[in-house]
C-alpha cells in the first residue's frame, strides 16, 4: 500500500482585520489546486473566512499580539483545513441559533452555522488549554 501525498501549507498571521486579504489569497491559491468545482471553492472559501474572522475577532480580540494559524492539508480528495486562535476559548454548544425567531435580525451570530453548512465534517475543539481549533473538511471526491 503506497502513502499518498499530503500537500500542507501553513500561515500565521496577526489577529487584525486587515490580515484576512492575506488569508483568503492563500485559501484561494490552494483551493485553485484541489479539483473543486467553482461553487465548491467558494463555499470553501466562505467557510474559511468565516473561520478566520471569528478567530480574530471573537477568539482573540483583534489583539494583534495574537496569532491566527491556518493550515491546509490537501491529500487524494480531501482538504482538511485547522484555523487556530490564542484566545480563551468557548463553548460552541452554548452558542444561540441563528435560525431562532429572535436572533433571525441580528447582524452576526450565523458563521458557524455557514462554516457547517459548506464544509462535510467540522470540529470545533479547545486547543492546547488556550484557543480555539476549528478542524474542516471537505472531500473533493464525491461517490
């Protein structure tokens, strides 16, 4: 049984808004390489953005003294992506839903709810006793 070949790619950036361009190029550069479909990438995409907003905003602060990483992991139809942020962490099961009558008018409040409906499998976990790690995947290889 051969390995297959895993295509990772790492960046950190700063936890400020202006770091989120930089971002999304790399998340476009990969994803331009992984075989999705236009729709696919873009939702990819949004789901990553989603990510990394919320690491920097809600995880730490926009404290740029933080750091956000994102890593890519582009293996034989998958592309797993891990943003991780340096904040206090939370728990998503307390989160509101979105979908929920009194929340429907609320500016924000929907990206994890968007991050799951565009990706196959999310984990949203703590990381290493500070942070948040939001672990996606999505399979480029539909049966």
């Amino acid at each position: 049984m051969s390995e297959k070949a895993h295509d990772i790619r790492k960046l950190t950036i700063p936890s400020s808004m202006q770091m989120v361009e930089r971002a999304e190029e790399m998340t476009e550069a990969v994803l331009k390489q992984a075989g999705l479909s236009d729709e696919e990438e873009d939702c990819v995409c949004l789901a990553v953005m989603e990510a990394v907003i919320n690491a920097i905003v809600h995880g730490n602060h926009q404290d740029p003294a933080k750091q956000v990483d994102l890593e890519f992991d582009v293996c034989e139809g998958i592309i797993a992506v891990t943003v991780r942020d340096q904040g206090e962490g939370f728990n998503p099961a307390t989160l509101p839903d979105p979908r929920a009558p009194e929340n429907l008018l609320k500016s924000s409040g929907r990206g994890i709810l968007m991050i799951r409906a565009c990706m196959d499998e999310v984990e949203i976990r703590p990381c290493g006793g500070r942070g948040t790690e939001v672990r996606m995947v999505k399979r480029t290889c539909h049966p």
